[in-house]
C-alpha cells in the first residue's frame, strides 16, 4: 500500500487524485492534504479519507474548518495546519512514502523540493516547480534516489512511450497541443480576445492560469522546460505540434524512425491513475477510448508568430539561467492583470519579452531562496511595468 499526502486537494488534479484513490482504496492511503481557503470541501475529504494531518491558507480557515468537522469522531480528526509551515508538514510527514505535487504556481516548490529532500517519490502536476529550479530539483531527485513521476498529461504520455526504448535511442519527444480556442485567429483578431473567451478551452477543463497560458501556449512553452529536465532531453530535440482532438497526448521518435505514441480520452484520471501506480497498471478510475469513433487525428506546426510565447519559451529554455524564473514570474502577474481585464490579451507575450531582456545575462541559481528571491524581483518589475508604463504609456510597451 502507498501512503501520500496531496499538495493542492481541492483544486482539480487534487480532486481528480482523490477519485482515483477511491477507485483503489486497497492500493492507497491517505496521510495528508494541503488545501488552500475551501473549508467546506476539505472537511468532506477528511470526513472521507481521514488524513492525520491537514494543511490550509490562514487561520481563519483553520477555524471555519474546525467548527465543520466538529461532529466527527476525535479520532478521525486531523491535526490542522496553516500556511507554509503547514504544507511543510504535510509533504514530508514521516508516513508518507509519495507526494502528490499539484499546488498551481512557484508556492508549491518548497514543500516539493524538502520532500524529495526527505526521500518521497513525488507525482508532479505543477509545471513551475520544473521551470523555475530544474537543475536543483533534478540533482536532488538523483541524490536523494526518488522518482519524479509526471501527471501532466503530455508528459505521462511521454513517460509511458520511453518505456518503449532506452534514452541513448530517441531521437526526439514531440509534445502534442490542443492549440487553445485561438489557433486560427489572426494577429488582429487576437487584440480583441477577452478572458471569457480566453477560458473557453475546447477539450480540456482546467484551472485559470492554465486555461489562458494554454490559449497563449506558454502552457506548452513551460512543458518544454519540463521535459528538459524529466527526461534529460536537449531543448532542440523538444518538438511541438498542434493536435486539435488531444487524443494523442504525446509522442516519442527514436532513431530507427519509429514514433511510439499514448493515446487516451481527455480525463486526467487517467495519467493521474499511471502516476500513482507506477509501476503497475491497474483497472481503475479510468475510461477506454473508443477507437472506432475517434475519427480523424491532426497534426499541425505551431505559427511562431501567433504564439510568441512558445518562441520566448524556448529562448528561455536554451539560454536557462535566470530566464526561466522570470518567464514564469511574468507570464503570472500578466495573466492577473489580464484576467482583470486591465491588458488586452496580445500584451501577455509583451511583458514577458521585456523580462527576459532584463533577466538575459544573470548566472543560474545555487538555492531554492535565490528563486524564491529573484521570482519576488521579477513579480514587482512586471507590476511596475504595466502600471507605471503599460497602463499610462501602452505605446512605450507595445513597440
């Protein structure tokens, strides 16, 4: 039986891992979750799975979450815990022999990376964790002896392919692409993309952050940088291309010509299922696809020019240094003030240009705090840049 604890249970990886594990329930344990402010939600998974320790954002949550697991038993009551420390706590309690990394954004590092640290495997959903320290967390995944198992569906597609072949026989990965909702607007057409219909992606249900950097394919941007990494693949053997049904989820081309492909349905029960039970494969959460209504499969190159920011992305990923943290940092607070409706949607890429041009030339990191710390540096100079230049001189950004 694995024991884990789960970073980031009541966003969708999180919720989507708890409906795999009630599929398996002889197979899995869970030791402890890390939510962040949905009290109400949390309190139902602990009254479900009865972690011994659970982790949320603030203490005022902690103390709504007490008052609504009150009438459980004392003993199916767990220790609570708030904020950063408590997320510590969580990923690397002493029980816990696998993490389940899906908390969106740099905040998951830290618990991800003290967990390695701690000899957890990790199952990794969050894409930043590998963006912006690679080149740490892979040293200390081979120090420490664990495995980094890939949830994102393009990489688990990838996972699953190698096993075809050895490393020293692949060509190349190719990373598949819905293309977001935008792949046959022109230029023009982009500057008049709002976020209503930035988030109406066409095959897959995701969080807000994702949801728009898959239409802008900074998703894919990032997915490039991490299979970088996961899989010690040189950036220039990292393809894309855009597959509008995402029924093949990625693929590998070894030397002999041959292109091992995983195909699925668009359900991340699926790569979050091989994930956990790696591995084995198990009869589980998961769907069959039906072949024979699958219809016709695409495969198109990506228009550089549509989607900058894969192009910024794989300028990021082949100069690293710091250019990756900044990537990331920018493309976050762009996305924000987007969301927010105080950028126009074409403005994304254009902030995150002028980041990497500031961050071009500054040495690669030593330490998670030189990350969090340059992350912190970027964050403020992309805030300044819309407010004090963006947003009063658009022109000044745009050219």
């Amino acid at each position: 039986m694995k024991l884990l604890s789960i970073l980031g249970s009541t966003g969708s990886i999180g919720r989507n891992c708890l409906r795999v594990i009630e599929e398996l329930p002889k197979d899995f344990r869970v030791i402890g979750l890390a939510a962040g402010n949905n009290s109400r939600l949390l309190s139902q998974q602990i009254e479900k799975f009865q972690p011994r320790v659970v982790s949320v954002s603030s203490t005022s949550t902690a103390e709504t979450l007490h008052q609504f697991i009150q009438p459980l038993h004392p003993a199916r009551r767990p220790k609570i815990l708030v904020g950063s420390d408590g997320m510590l706590a969580v990923a690397t309690h002493p029980e816990a022999n696998l993490l389940v990394s899906a908390i969106v954004g740099i905040t998951g590092l830290v618990p991800t990376y003290e967990a390695i640290l701690s000899k957890k495997t990790v199952a990794l959903a969050n894409k930043e964790i590998l963006v912006v320290a690679g080149d740490l967390v892979k040293k200390a995944s081979k120090q420490a002896g664990v495995e980094i198992i890939p949830i994102d569906s393009e990489h688990n597609a990838i996972h699953q392919c190698l096993r075809s072949g050895r490393q020293a026989e692949v060509r190349r990965v190719i990373l598949t692409a819905s293309g977001g909702p935008f792949r046959t607007f022109s230029k023009k057409k982009l500057d008049t993309v709002t976020p209503e219909m930035a988030l109406n992606h066409p095959t897959w249900r995701m969080g807000n952050r994702v949801t728009i950097d898959s239409a802008t394919m900074m998703n894919k941007g990032f997915e490039i940088l991490e299979a970088h990494w996961l899989f010690d693949m040189p950036v220039d053997r990292i393809s894309v291309l855009i597959h509008p049904q995402s029924t093949v989820h990625s693929m590998v081309e070894f030397l002999d010509g041959s292109i091992i492909a995983q195909l699925g349905i668009t359900d991340m029960k699926q790569p979050i299922q091989y994930a956990l039970t790696y591995p084995e494969r198990l009869i589980g959460a998961g769907h069959y696809l039906d072949l024979c209504a699958m219809g016709k499969l695409e495969f198109l190159e990506p228009e550089f020019s549509r989607f900058p920011c894969l192009d910024l992305a794989y300028k990021a990923a082949r100069e690293q240094g710091a250019l990756p943290c900044a990537l990331n940092a920018a493309d976050e607070v762009a996305v924000e003030f987007f969301l927010s409706g105080k950028i126009p949607f074409t403005a994304i890429p254009k902030i995150v240009r002028r980041m990497l041009e500031l961050s071009k030339g500054e040495g690669k990191f030593s330490s998670v705090l030189e990350i969090l710390q340059y992350d912190n540096k970027i964050r403020k100079e992309s805030r300044h840049l819309i407010e004090m230049d963006y947003m009063k001189h658009e022109k000044a950004v745009v050219n």
